[in-house]
C-alpha cells in the first residue's frame, strides 16, 4: 500500500523564562518537602551534664515521630553511622535513655590537639582561610555611667 508521509514536527513554543523569585519558590517548597526535620532537629549542642560527654544531640528523638520509628532504633542508626566517621575524635558514640545521642573527645584527640595548638602560639593551630574575607570592627563606647539612649547609637550606626 501506499506509505504515508512523515509529518514534520511542530515548531516547540518557547517558554517564558523562570523569574528568580519562582525558581527560589520552587526550590524552597522541594526542600521543605524532601527534609521531614530541620536543622535544628539536628543539632549537636554541648553535654548539659558532664556525665552526658563533651557534646550530645538529640535528633533521634525529633526524627522517630517523622520517620514512625522508636527513638532508640533511630538513635542506633545515627550512632552506626557517624562511629567510622568519628573514629579517632570521639569514643564510641554512646546512646543513652530513649534516644540520646551522646560524644566524648577520646584523650588521644585532646592531647592532640593542645599540642598543635602549643606548637602554633600565632594561630593556634587554625588555618589560614583560602578566601580571606576584610572585615571592619568598629567598637562604640558610651559611657555606662550615664543612662542609655538613642543618641548612644549614633557612633554606632554612622
């Protein structure tokens, strides 16, 4: 039979660029979708008791009720996954009580680190930064002795 022609495709519309604003909308409404916690969920704070370690975190106690698990089984998967990493800094991630997290410098890091620190008495073992950034310090004095107002501010701001 007779073979039909190809139909030549249609030119493609040109679609409006994103404006900046949409793509930020966008962008923020995935991320806020793909993290079931925040940053703050996620923080390492300092131990508030020394029997807890030098530092603890807590986020297995936020991220259970998200992730419908025991905070306990969260606080173990935190704690297998961060011990290869921490090796040689902190002891064994310890998990205490229904979910906590908590970290101890081993001794060896702490000598460690005091010693670099004594061997560098000019940075004291930080660094330089590879991208310097200028920053200007302006300090104001009002007296203390008299009451503050809004005139103390102007040195400030200015």
């Amino acid at each position: 039979g007779p073979q039909a022609e190809a139909e030549a495709p249609a030119p493609e519309e040109e679609k409006p660029a994103m404006t900046a604003e949409e793509r930020e909308s966008i962008l923020s409404a995935a991320a806020a979708a793909a993290r079931p916690f925040t940053a703050a969920d996620t923080a390492v704070t300092s131990a508030t008791k020394p029997e807890f370690g030098d530092y603890q975190c807590n986020a297995a106690l936020s991220l259970a009720k998200s992730l419908g698990l025991p905070p306990r089984k969260v606080a173990e998967s935190i704690s297998e996954a961060l011990g290869p990493r921490l090796a040689g800094v902190f002891d064994d991630v310890e998990i205490a009580g229904p979910g906590f997290v908590n970290l101890r410098f081993t001794d060896e890091y702490l000598s460690d680190a005091a010693g670099l620190m004594d061997s560098d008495k000019d940075r004291l073992g930080v660094p330089p930064s590879s991208d310097p950034d200028r920053v200007v310090v302006d300090y104001s004095s009002p007296n203390i002795a008299k009451e503050m107002h809004v005139g103390h501010l102007r040195s400030t701001i200015i």
